[in-house]
C-alpha cells in the first residue's frame, strides 16, 4: 500500500467518527433537556447585548426559509453587509414584525465620510429598519484601511442613532490590534477564527480585545469543515461528515473571549447541526475529528497567518487570493470568489504564478501555494 493511499484511508477513517453529544454544556449553562433545543446567551464586550453563541451569516444568497427558520429558532444574531449584493433587501422580507427580537449587523466596504454615511442610509432603507445594533467598516485587514475619517463616520452614525454599536471586520487581527485599542474608537471586532486558522497566531489579539471590553464576533467558524473541498480526493462526497461543522463552532466557543459566530447555512438541516454546538460540551471525539479533517485540508486551506505578506517578488497579496479561492472550494460559493478576485488591480490579475520555475513562498502550515494560486488565477480571472 502506497503512503497516499494509506494516508487517505487514515482520513476517511477518521471523517467518520461520530462527534459525541450530551446533555450537559460547557461553561455550565443550561443543558439540553429531553431533546428539546435551547439557545445559549452571550454578553457581547462591553455592548452588553446578549446573543446567542450561533449567530448567521447572511451572505450573498440568503436561504429565505432557512433563516425564518433561525429566527424560529431562536437564534438572534444576523450579520450581512452593504457589499453581499442583494442580501439586505431579501433580508428586509424576513425580518417584517420581528425586529425587536433580532441584533442586526451590517457593513460598510466604502473608504470615505461621505460614502460610509451614505452606505448606512442605503443599508437602513434596504432592511426598512431605523438603526442597526452593529455598523462594521467591512473587511480592514490594514491600520491604513480605517484613516480618521472612517472612524468619524462611525461615530457619528452612533451619535445619530442610527447604529447603537460600531467596529470593523478583520482577517489579520494582529496587524488591527493597536488601532482596535484606540481608546473610544470601536465597540466590536469581527474577525476569523477557527480550528484550522487555530488560535496560536490570534491568541494575544483576542485576548488584548477582550480584556479591553470588545465584543468579538468569530467569522469563517466553519467555511474549511464542509467538505466541499474537491483538490485532495479523487470522488469526495459532497459532506463526508456532518459533524465536522458543529465541532468547528463548538471549538470556537469554548474560548469566552468570543461573543458569537457567523456561519453562512444553506439548508435547514445544516442549521439545525450547528444548532446543538450552543449546548453541546466540546469533546475528545469532537478534537480527534478535527484533527484529521484539519489534515485533509492541509495542502489547501490557507490559515491566514500571514507569514506571507510581501514574501511574493512580484507583489501578489497571497493570503487574500487564497482566501477568495477558498469561498469556492470550501463553501461552494463561486460568486463570492470571483467577485472578490475581480477586485484586485490589473497588474495583480495578470500574474501567472505558472511562470515562474519555483515559488518563493514556504507555507509553515503545509499548502500547496503555488498550485493554490494558479487554480485562483485559472478558475477566478
């Protein structure tokens, strides 16, 4: 037997593991009793709002039945953004008559005063709804991306009403950290966090927010874990194992730094999965599974450390179109992709990473750049 073949048997053995449930959560709250499902409240920083542990990503193409479902539920933490096409407005039908039971999020990817106003207006008049609970500046991944005026228009959105709370989502939580410390400047933070992205890199981040009363919502919980990924099997099955999301949330909320979490769900089913990471405890089963799925994705996923940045000699933002294939192979999401990828300047598109003989970058954690970069620049151009 081959290493490949013995390593793929390995993994697939390992993908089956169930992940173990029980009627009691971590934490010490409350269980789950004779099967009934109960949500799990969490104070957001200093905002004080409580939400609950799974909160939902609206995404581009909201599931109108999926999320009514949500709100069913219980759930009450909704996040979308002026950038998701159509998702405020599809959003705006769900959400007729339950305002006052939801915590509303959304975003602002705009650079100037002006727009960032003029975007929250767009955002209100989208949802039919006289404020929002959080105002984000979408996706600032640099101290750069938020100048003075950025923070202004933050402020004076809170100052108006029509945002009780205001911050910024961030892939590179590091490089945010002293600008998410300015004293009197943010509210939140959101930024990725999971078991495969791991908590070594983030850790001293997340912590300093904390610790100064941010509220920390956790994105990308579980974009690596829905099996989607097509590069590493010859025949994957579409999900080789449902638990594996649950797991993913359930390692993210063992850590009380993080207040909630905002997977996209597609389908009642995978809702209600992730639904029992609120009271599910985090278990061996649970850490053995993520493990081996964690290697599966190795070659593939990146973790977005970022030891990266400004490695590649011809100038590409590696993390970032990495992280835009991503969008497609792991949640199935080409639209996404290939919107984020036609952003980036000409000079970057252009690139072929097949040019070059040898690539530059040494992934610490195992991916395959330079194929992962000519996939990107093949299927997203």
């Amino acid at each position: 037997m081959d290493s490949n073949q013995s390593r793929r048997q390995f993994l697939q053995a390992g993908l089956a593991l169930p992940a173990a449930a029980s009627l009691t959560s971590p934490g010490g709250l409350p269980a789950v009793l004779q099967g009934t499902p109960k949500v799990e409240l969490r104070t957001l920083g200093k905002t004080g709002l409580r939400v609950t542990g799974l909160g939902y990503g609206i995404g581009f193409n909201p599931v109108v039945e999926v999320v009514e479902k949500a709100i069913d539920m219980g759930v009450n933490y909704f996040d979308t953004s002026r950038v998701y096409g159509d998702s405020e407005k599809i959003f705006s039908g769900i959400i007729k008559g339950k305002r006052d039971k939801l915590i509303i999020a959304t975003k602002s990817g705009s650079r100037t005063k002006e727009a960032i106003l003029k975007d929250l207006d767009t955002s209100l008049g989208e949802m039919g709804i006289d404020y929002v609970d959080i105002w984000h500046l979408h996706a600032r991944d640099t101290p750069e991306s938020i100048p003075d005026e950025a923070i202004e228009a933050l402020h004076e959105g809170r100052k108006s009403g029509k945002a009780r709370f205001v911050g910024f989502t961030t892939h590179d939580p590091n490089a945010m950290l002293d600008l998410a410390l300015k004293p009197n400047a943010f509210d939140v933070v959101q930024l990725t966090y999971s078991f495969p992205i791991g908590g070594g890199y983030r850790d001293r981040a997340i912590n300093r927010m904390h610790e100064a009363g941010l509220g920390l919502i956790a994105m990308k919980v579980v974009i690596a874990l829905t099996g989607i990924n097509l590069t590493v099997f010859d025949s994957p099955p579409a999900r080789p194992n449902g638990d594996g999301p649950v797991a993913g949330i359930k390692w993210v909320l063992q850590n009380p730094a993080i207040g909630t979490t905002v997977p996209f769900m597609q389908s009642i089913a995978e809702l209600e999965m992730n639904f029992r990471a609120m009271t599910e405890p985090y278990t061996p089963a649970d850490e053995k599974l993520l493990y081996v799925m964690n290697e599966r994705i190795r070659p593939d996923y990146c973790r977005m450390c970022n030891t990266c940045s400004g490695v590649c000699p011809r100038g590409l933002p590696v993390a970032d179109m990495l992280r835009f294939l991503a969008y497609n192979d792991f949640a199935g999401n080409y639209h996404q992709a290939k919107s984020n990828f036609q952003e980036l300047a000409k000079e970057i598109k252009d690139v072929r990473c097949s040019d070059c003989s040898s690539c530059a970058i040494r992934c610490p954690n195992g991916v395959q750049v330079q194929a992962r970069l000519c996939r990107a620049q093949e299927l997203l151009v």
